[in-house]
C-alpha cells in the first residue's frame, strides 16, 4: 500500500526526513513513532501531498505522490494532529459540505454521510454545532471527515491527542475497527495504544529510520531483553559493586527505599534468567531478600532504547 525509498525533506542544512525507507502492506495497522521533532509529521505531510520532498521516492497504491498527486488524495484519508474544523457548522452540515469537496453528491452523498456518523458514533450528536462538542466527539467529527470518500489508506496524526482515559479507549476501539477494512498508519506517543493496535512498528528519530518491524519482534531483539527487579536490605553500593559479578548482568541500578532495603534492577543480556543465581548469591552473602522478580522489556523500553541521546 505504501512504499518509500530515500524520502528526503530538507529545510536548508536541517535535514528533517532524511533519506527514509519502509513499507505498509495492505491491511496492515502501523505505528509511527518518534520523539518530538523526529520528522514524524513531515513525513505525513508529503504523503499526504501537503509538502513536495526534496528527493526521494513515495507511492501510494501503486502511484507516485508527486507526479501522481490528485490520484493519490483519492486513495487517502488524512485525520492532522489539530483537526481543523469549521465549528459554527453541525456535524451532519459540515460532514455533507467536507462530502461534496470529495466529489460525492446526491444518493451517494446521503449514504455515506450515514454511514461515517453511525461508525464514528455521532448519529446522536448529527445537528450540534461542533464548537458545543466535547474534545473526543470533535476528534470522531475529524474521523468521519477522513472516511467520508471511503480511502484504502487512513494516515492519522495523533488521533487520541487531548483526550481523556475513556475517550482514548473509545478512540482505540474505533481504529482496531476500521482496521478490519482499511490500511492504518497511526502517528502516536502513546506507546501502549501501539502495543495494543499496531502489527508493525516504525521508529525515525533525527529524521532517520531506526526500526521497523513487529513489536513482538522489537521487544524480543531489544539489547536490554529482560529486567530482575529484587529488594534487598543492604547498602545500594554494596549491591552495584557485587551484583555486576553475577553471568549474565550487564547493568545494576538501585533505588534507597524505607528501612533499610534497596530496589536493584538487575538487567541481563537477551534470553537469559538469572534469578536463580541471584537467590542463591543473597543466601551466601546473608542478604535478607523480599522480592525478586522477572520483568520483560516493552516497547516503550525498545523506543527510549533507540532514541535516547546519552
């Protein structure tokens, strides 16, 4: 559905994409991840057609999104990050005019305006006025909008931006649904949501593509595979000088806790198991131990992982 090779949006020296390269297979739901300022919505953008690259490649559907460009805006629908909505309108007026823009009319029209209301749960709220809608509801209207023309490609920038606990859970529901007919690529820092929605995972950082692939693939291949959390009662120096010593440990940290005790998360290199041998060190040393405990990497781990700067 989407191939990029060597995408490159330059602004000057600042290089804000550069040279980037992946691909969506049709079907898929992708996360697009990234700090701030990584080039995230750039790369949306001249997907989108809203910036021409400074080189590169991109198609969409088998056409080009620069020579090809008005074909390719058929083939999409874009939800921004800010959803830029004309609030004095009702939700059912604005959705009919965003409709017609997209060339549909008469039976046609009407259909499909029933349509995205009922999928995006706005049938109740059809004749507010959207400036009266709560944040959720306006990001559903943003939604509708970007369905109306009935896209094989949903491109969306933030979708749970500014929304609460319920809403985003509602909002979550509604991707995995849309899923199921249409190739999603979702722009979010909410790592959770990826883990939860997503069936391949892209990273860019600095403009530059740093993983691709599924997340299960990620967390399994993260150089920080596992965590050994345990709480000892003994000095933290005393732990980060002895633990390290134990095959396996690659890094000890500690954290003073009341009374006493220290919390060390002990990491250890991919597909191992130490805690075994670290029972057995704090029984030899006379350490009074009070928990010990497996923690497997996540994908949040995996993103801080390739994007840290330290």
């Amino acid at each position: 559905m989407i191939e990029i090779v060597n995408l490159s949006k330059h602004y000057g020296r600042h290089h804000a994409v550069d040279e980037i390269s992946f691909e969506v297979q049709r079907g898929d739901i992708v996360g697009f991840l990234g700090p701030n300022g990584a080039g995230k919505t750039t790369t949306l953008r001249m997907l989108t057609g809203y910036l021409p690259p400074t080189s590169g490649a991109a198609r969409i559907a088998g056409l080009d999104i620069f020579r090809e460009s008005l074909e390719v805006r058929k083939k999409i629908g874009y939800m921004p990050e800010n959803v830029p909505l004309y609030v004095e309108m009702r939700v059912k007026e604005y959705l009919r005019f965003r409709g017609a823009l997209r060339g549909l009319s008469g039976t046609r029209l009407r259909t499909r305006l029933g349509e995205v209301m009922e999928t995006c749960g706005l049938s109740h709220v059809r004749r507010k006025m959207i400036k009266t809608l709560s944040k959720g509801y306006r990001q559903r209207v943003g939604l509708a909008d970007a369905l109306i023309h009935e896209p094989e490609l949903l491109i969306l920038d933030e979708p749970t931006n500014g929304l609460d606990p319920n809403q985003i859970r509602a909002i979550r529901k509604l991707i995995q649904d849309l899923g199921k007919e249409h190739t999603i690529l979702l722009s979010t820092h909410i790592l959770s949501e990826v883990e939860m929605t997503c069936n391949k995972v892209v990273i860019i950082d600095e403009g530059k593509v740093r993983a691709a692939d599924s997340p299960s693939n990620l967390v399994s291949s993260m150089r920080r595979a596992g965590r050994v959390t345990m709480e000892l009662k003994i000095a933290p120096e005393v732990g980060e000088s002895i633990l390290p010593t134990i095959e396996h440990v690659t890094k000890v940290t500690s954290e003073l806790l009341q009374d006493g005790w220290t919390r060390f998360s002990v990491f250890v290199a991919p597909n191992t198991d130490t805690r075994i041998r670290l029972a057995a060190l704090a029984a030899e040393k006379g350490w009074p131990l009070r928990s010990l405990s497996r923690r497997n990497a996540n994908l949040e781990e995996v993103f801080v992982e390739l994007t840290r700067k330290d």
